[in-house]
C-alpha cells in the first residue's frame, strides 16, 4: 500500500485534547432528577473559525437524545463507551472498575453527531422507588442492551425482556439495540448459532406478552475489532434526522463521479455517520478506520507548523489524502467540516478524472451546508417558541398570583 498526498489531518494527541473538551462527564445519582445545565455548562459549543465550517453554532438550546447502555454487570458497557468514545486501548478495559452509579457523558463531536450516553450499572431495580425510570427512559432516542455470549445468557434475556418492555411502555419511539457482545471468542459458525438463538428467544417472549410490534435489532460486537465501531454508527445514524438528506447526496455525488462507495465519518470518533445505499462491508468499513488513523498519525507527526505545533488545527480544510491500494482501487480521503471527513473507494481509471470528483465534493460540501443551515433555523424557531410559551406562563402566574 502506498500513500500520497497526506497533509493536515487531526492529531492524535490533539484529537484527545479535542476529546476532553468534548465530552463533559459526569456521574449521575439517582435523584439528581431531569437537570442536565451542570453537564452541557461545561461543553464549550463548537464555532466557526476562517474557512473551516462549525457546525455546532446555533444549537446550545438543543435538546440531545440519550442512548442509554444498560444489561448485566461485568457484560462490557463500560468497556464499549471507554473503547468508542474515550479510545482507550482494549486490553485497557481489563482493569475498569464496576460501575455503581449512572455514569453520562456528553458526546457532541459535530453537529450530527450529538447525544448524551448514560452507562448503567448493571442489575438496575426497575422497583427501586428512587430509580426514575420513567424520567429516564422519556428522553431516550435508543436503548442498547449488552449481552455477554461467552456467558450464560437466559437471566440476561429476561432482564432485556423487563427492560425494554417497561422502556417501550414509557416512550414507544425509543429504539432497542441489542448488542451481542464479547463474540471475539467465538468462531464464525457459533456467532451465527449464537444470534439466531438470542433473537429467536428474545421474539419469544416478545410474542408471549403480545408486544410483538417492539422492535428489537440484533448486532455482534467486540471491542477487539471494528464490529463495535460499526454497530454504534449504525445505532447513531437511526438518530439523525437528517439521515436520508445526508444518504440521498452522498448517492448523487458517487453516481456522478464514478465513485463506488463513499462514507461520511466523524473523525474523532471514527463513527460513520452516513453512506450511500450500496451494501457495506466491514473489509471496507475497517479500512476505513485503517485510513483516519493514517492520516491522523502522519499529519500529527509532519502535517503541524514546525515553528510552533501548537499553533493550528492539523485537520483543516485542506486536509486530504490518497491512497492506492495493490488492487486498482483508490481510497481518497476530504475534509467536509472540522469534524467530518468523505472517504471514497473508486477504481485507477475513475480517478483520472480528479477535478470532476472535486468539483462534485464542492457542491456535495455546500450541499451539507445548507442541511446544517436549516437545522440550526428549526433550532432557532424551537428555542424562541419554548422560550415564548415560558414567558407567556410566567405572565399567567404572575396574573394569578397578583390580584390587583
Ligand atoms: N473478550 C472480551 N472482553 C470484553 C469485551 N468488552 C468488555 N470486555 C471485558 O469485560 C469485563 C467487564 O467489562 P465492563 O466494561 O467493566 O463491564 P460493565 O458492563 O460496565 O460492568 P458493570 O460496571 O459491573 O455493570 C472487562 O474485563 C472487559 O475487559 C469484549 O468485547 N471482548
């Protein structure tokens, strides 16, 4: 594999310092009720700077939906949002320590990518009369639901069946992931036996208490491969609204530029956020990963003024890179925003006509503009109508509770 053509991408290092500024995180108790200020106070909204897109502006009045992580103890919930949103190494993991609170995090990479994640401890008491479930699960844009397979799984089952049943009662709109997790242990054959045994109980149980319209989706993860990056952009891209705007553009640009597959990623997190709506593999979907850590690696390393490193975004908007692999395929990488990057596969010869393939990314990037210029109106309008309905209720009280 040869590379050409790499220069300023994101750091690794400054990837991390992107991180913490990112992510506010925060351990939450159980009666520390619906007040999330304290958490999103200290998540600095992104804004634009000269000629690189900041698609956060706008937004501080957003309300995020959560993705909670919940399933038995020691089934790997932490492990996942430390590996996904924290890049801590797998081996890493090893050493957490249970979880005994509600652990949220703020994840807000982009402007698309944008939700709280809240990690359960395990065995959560639904009866506990301090556990506000139904505060919890009304906020919920999806449910994950972690299920060990090197472990016996039948009390697993039954508490995803309580789960997602007192969930669905709550909030009908919440979507249920199951992830089958840990599968690295198992070989292809069993993985499969393995799913198809979980999803069939699970349906079971389902049919028996005559919920058979809650649907449950059912993915393999490891954190020792990319299948949990995978699952997660998959469970991530069911909240994006703007989802099949996003998957329609990116269909146009690869049918006028001979492209055969192209990803929307968010780089700090190496989530794809869309794609367009030929199938993907997971060969594809690792080199992509392969290629953002490339790129990342060598542009911290020789992408930063040398004066003074500190100074500059080593991912801007001239970032991009080529790469060609020894089977006539080429793998090019653009910036689209501060946070998102394309990552296309094309054929030698369709690379030969670069300029059209640029010129067609210049209008996809504008395109993507304006999908971000009208949610930030909705915001805007939703912000001045609550605010609005607040003041008008304020007067109300105020009349009533002053009678002259
Ligand atoms: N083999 C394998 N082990 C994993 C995987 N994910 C997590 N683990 C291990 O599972 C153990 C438990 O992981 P945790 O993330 O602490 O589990 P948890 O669900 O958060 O546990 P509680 O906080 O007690 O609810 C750790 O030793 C992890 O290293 C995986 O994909 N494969």
């Amino acid at each position: 594999m040869t590379s050409e053509g790499v220069s300023n991408c994101c750091g690794e290092a400054e990837e991390k310092e992107d991180d913490n500024e990112d992510m506010a995180m925060g351990c939450y108790d159980d009666d520390d009720d619906d007040d999330f200020s304290a958490l999103t106070e200290g998540n600095p909204e992104w804004g634009s700077e000269d000629g690189v897109l900041g698609f956060n502006e706008g937004l501080s009045g957003e309300v995020k939906p959560r993705v909670l992580l919940m399933g038995l103890r020691r089934s790997g919930k932490s492990s996942i949002q430390k590996v996904v949103f924290h890049k801590m190494s797998p081996n890493e993991t090893l050493f957490l320590e249970s979880t005994n609170k509600i652990c949220r995090e703020d994840v807000s990479s982009s402007s698309f990518v944008s939700f709280q994640i809240w990690d359960f401890p395990g065995q959560i008491d639904f009866f506990d009369p301090t556990f506000d479930y139904e505060m919890i699960f009304r906020g919920t844009g999806a449910l994950i639901f972690v299920i060990d397979s090197q472990d016996d799984y039948v009390e697993a089952l039954s508490r995803l069946h309580l789960t997602v049943t007192r969930a669905y009662k709550v909030n009908p709109d919440i979507h249920f992931e199951v992830f089958i997790h840990k599968v690295d242990g198992l070989s292809d054959d069993h993985k499969i036996e393995k799913q198809g045994d979980i999803r069939r109980r699970a349906s079971d149980d389902l049919a028996d208490a005559r919920l058979e319209r809650i649907h449950l989706s059912f993915y393999l993860t490891s954190i020792y491969d990319h299948s949990i990056f995978e699952a997660f952009s998959k469970v991530v891209q069911k909240l994006i609204p703007q989802l099949p705007t996003l998957e329609n553009l990116l269909n146009i640009f690869i049918s006028n530029s001979g492209i055969e597959k192209a990803f929307l990623f968010d780089v700090v997190s190496k989530i794809y956020i869309a794609t367009d709506s030929s199938p993907v593999d997971m060969q594809t979907y690792e080199l992509c990963c392969d290629m953002i850590d490339v790129v990342i690696d060598i542009s911290c390393i020789y992408g930063l003024a040398e004066e003074d490193p500190a100074v500059g975004s080593p991912y801007d908007k001239d970032s991009m890179a080529i790469i060609r692999l020894n089977n006539t395929t080429v793998v090019y990488l653009k910036e689209v925003t501060k946070f998102l990057a394309m990552v296309c596969f094309l054929r030698e010869e369709s690379f030969e006509r670069k300029g059209l393939i640029d010129y067609n990314f210049h209008c996809f990037r504008k395109a993507i503009q304006e999908v971000f210029d009208v949610r930030v109106e909705v915001q805007k309008n939703r912000k001045l109508l609550s605010q609005r309905r607040r003041s008008k209720q304020a007067t109300a009280n105020g009349v009533a509770g002053n009678p002259h």
